[in-house]
C-alpha cells in the first residue's frame, strides 16, 4: 500500500501579507543533555557528533545527518524518495472525545512537512572508504521512525539493491515499531523485510545491522536483528515492548539498564557497542574482511 510523491520542500512559502520587521532569528544556542542535565552549546555538541561531552550520551540524528556521517562524501546516491503511504484504513488518530481530529493522511501530510521527508527511512547507495553498499538509514524524527508500508517497501528495496549490485547491505534503525494506523499492513512488513534479508543471504552477501536508541517493538523483531553483524550505539535502548508499557501493564519497575545495548550486548543478543566516532572506522573493516 504504497504510491509516489513529490518530494516535499524544506522550506515554507512565504505570506504575501505585509507583517512588521522583527529581529533576526539567531536560533537555539545551547541544549539541555536528557540524561545528565548538563547545558551544551550546540556548536560544541555538533563538533562532538552530538555526544555528550559530559555523560556520553548520543543525541538522535537524522537519516541525512547519520549518512554524511558514515560514508564517503558526495558518494551517496538516493533512491525510491517519492515512495510514500497511503491509507488503508482510513484511519484518524484520535478517538472522537480527543481535541485532534486529523486523519491519519493528513497527519502524514504534516510529518513531512515537518521532517523534510517523504517517509521514515532514506536508502541509496554509497561508499566506505571505496567499499561499495546499500544502504536504509531510519529517521525518528519521522513518526517516530515506525515502520509503515512505505517503510517496509523502501528497505525491501534496499536489499534489492544489494541483491542486484552483489554489494552489502546496510540499516541503520531507529523505530518506535510498526505504525499502528495502517494495522495489518504495517505488520506484513516484518515478513516481507525479513524474506528480502533471506534471499540476500542466499546470494552470499553480507548485511550489517545498527541499532540506535531507540531500536524496538516490530522493526526490533524483524530486520534489526538478523544481521550477519549486528552494532550498537551506547546507551540505546534495545528491546520489543518499552519499559514504561511493561510498567503500565505488569505494574512492574524494570531495573536500570535491562533494555539498552550494553545489556543486549552482555546477553548476546548483538556482536557489539560502538562509540558514534568509532562507526564509520569499524564498519569499513567490517567491509573489507567481508570482501571478496
């Protein structure tokens, strides 16, 4: 359930009304860390990668601020960006008693707006020092990167890109899970990823998984976790149902640090934790001893 769009303008047209002259808008200078509270100018956290300098704590980043950071400049070529949802469901967000009445398209409508995408996830493919792959790069802050049918159309398509350029796959996820709103469709998509990374497999090439924070709900029960090679971020949170969900329904406290990277990694579950700076170096290894 999936179609295509233009690719929606970063900036806002500009009001033919006459308004009064206002001062220059010097945006935010500084940002509050969420885990140890410290002030951060935002000039010193951009130099830092958006790591705390202080706690270590990794900011979100967007697709387009997460591709520049981990392959080569000026090699990455997107594809499928007009690919959007549609609605099958014709679904509307809010329940009748709730202030917001939009539609579910029409929540779509202001997400893209806002994020400057079309959908949750941009793929392409690129270079890591000269290693070729493909690539699907999640965005939380698209809907809280959950996984749509659009979504699941465009990583499938990544691996297709693998498959048919015989070149490594890549995805970095950040997902709150499947998009409620489109119901069954949202969650066909864990199947239909999941066959795609089986045929990959079959033609012998290999797919690397990074896990940001946070990686959860179906996106961490399908794709994320079936790489050859599966990385984390520090301090991610990594697990299927949150801990403020579990809390609510087993009336239950979780205890600290049970469901972030450091845990998954002690238990298993992924191969290791990498510091944001350390990405792009780890994963051109990575590359390169799984070159032929």
């Amino acid at each position: 359930m999936v179609k295509e769009a233009s690719v929606p303008l970063t900036g806002q047209a500009s009001s033919t009304k006459e308004t009064q002259p206002a001062l220059p808008a010097i945006g935010n200078v500084a940002e509050k860390c969420p885990k140890c509270k410290e002030i951060l100018y935002r000039r010193d956290l951009e130099k830092n990668l958006k790591v705390c300098s202080r706690c270590n704590y990794h900011f979100k980043l967007t697709a387009h601020e997460r591709i520049a950071l981990l392959v080569d400049q000026g090699s990455f070529s997107e594809q499928d960006a007009d690919i959007i949802s549609v609605d099958p469901l014709q679904f509307r967000v809010q329940p009748p008693s709730h202030p917001d009445q939009r539609t579910y398209a029409e929540k779509l409508q202001a997400e893209r707006q806002k994020a400057g995408l079309n959908e949750g996830v941009v793929i392409g493919h690129a270079t890591i020092e000269t290693h070729p792959l493909a690539l699907a790069v999640m965005d939380f802050h698209f809907m809280g990167g959950s996984m749509g049918s659009g979504v699941g159309e465009k990583i499938t398509r990544a691996i297709e890109i693998g498959i048919e350029r015989k070149i490594p796959v890549l995805i970095a996820s950040t997902s709150g899970g499947a998009r409620m709103q489109e119901g069954l469709y949202s969650l066909m998509q864990m199947a239909k990823t999941s066959a795609a990374l089986a045929k990959l497999g079959e033609a012998g090439l290999p797919y690397f998984s990074l896990l940001t924070d946070p990686t959860t709900g179906g996106v961490s029960a399908s794709f994320a976790m079936l790489g050859d090679v599966i990385l984390a971020e520090p301090g991610a949170l990594i697990c299927f149902t949150g801990p403020r969900v579990i809390e609510q329904f087993m009336h239950i406290k979780l205890p600290e640090g049970t469901v972030n990277s450091e845990f998954a990694l002690q238990h298993g579950m992924i191969d290791a934790v990498v510091h944001r700076r350390d990405l792009r170096q780890t994963l051109a290894q990575l590359l390169h001893l799984y070159s032929k």
